[in-house]
C-alpha cells in the first residue's frame, strides 16, 4: 500500500494517465484517467518483453570531412561549371560556391542529391558504437562558450 498522487489517500494504486501525466493514484482518482494497471500487472507485461529486446546500434550518417575538393574536383573532372551544377541540383549558385569553398556543410539531403547527380560518395555510414560519449568531468576540461554563458528572463 502506497500513497495516492493525486488525494493522497493510503490504497493501492493504479498506474493511470490523468491529463497526459502519468500517475500512480487510488481507485477513486484512477477514474479521472486512463488505467494503464498496477506496477505488479505492468512488471509482468514487460518481463517477456525485456528478455527478447536486444539493443540495436543505430547507424548514423555523416557527411565526409573532405566534402569541398571531392565535390569541386568530380564537377571539373565531368567539366560542368558551377552553374550548371546548381541548375541540375535546383539549388542557389552561390550554395555551389559556398560548398565548394568549404563554407557551407551539406545537409544530408543535399548530399544524397550530390551523390546522385555526379555519381560520388559523400555520406559515411558509422554505428552509434563508434562514438565516445563525453562525461560532465571531460566538458569541464574543455568548456564551450554555453558553459559560461547565463540567461536572462526579461
């Protein structure tokens, strides 16, 4: 026996969805919501499910670090100027120019549309294993601007 959420009344409680919160509250209260059951009932719905779940790394795409000379280099090599290649691509001359400066990174979706176009390979795939998660203690070694900065509520 716990204590109800929402009265506070000492009664078992019923995992319940009450204005899009999430409570544990007693039988009169659970009527105000949507009973999703009791802990004990939802433990057991999810214990055949946590046994068969396997955790699947995602795969994360990237564009390559070198997107600018590969992009400018198989453009000249097909002999399309810089026009012509925002005209296929139904993009801005200037984004061509800017991508190929190195100013401007690529979208994802405006990579895949580079890759189409001049047949290249500009996106890598990496697992999500592939990448370090930083600690608090490692952004404290190297702080960013965010971390000094304080905002103010007007």
């Amino acid at each position: 026996m716990a204590q109800c959420e929402m009265c506070g009344k000492i009664d078992k409680l019923y995992k319940t969805i009450v204005e899009g919160a999430e409570l544990e509250v007693c039988t009169n209260c659970s009527k105000h919501g949507k009973v999703l059951g009791t802990k004990e009932e939802l433990k057991k719905r999810l214990e055949p499910l946590k046994k068969t779940v396997r955790k699947q790394s995602q795969t994360i795409l990237l564009v390559k670090p070198e997107y600018a000379s590969i992009i400018r280099n198989t453009r000249e090599r097909l002999g399309l100027k810089q026009e012509q290649l925002a005209k296929k691509l139904a993009e801005k001359l200037s984004v061509i120019q800017k991508l190929e400066n190195g100013q401007l990174s690529p979208s994802i979706a405006l990579s895949q549309k580079l890759e189409r176009i001049l047949n290249l390979k500009l996106i890598e795939e990496h697992n999500e294993d592939d990448f370090k998660m930083v600690s608090s203690k490692e952004t404290i070694k190297n702080p960013t601007f965010a971390d000094f900065v304080k905002v103010r509520k007007r």
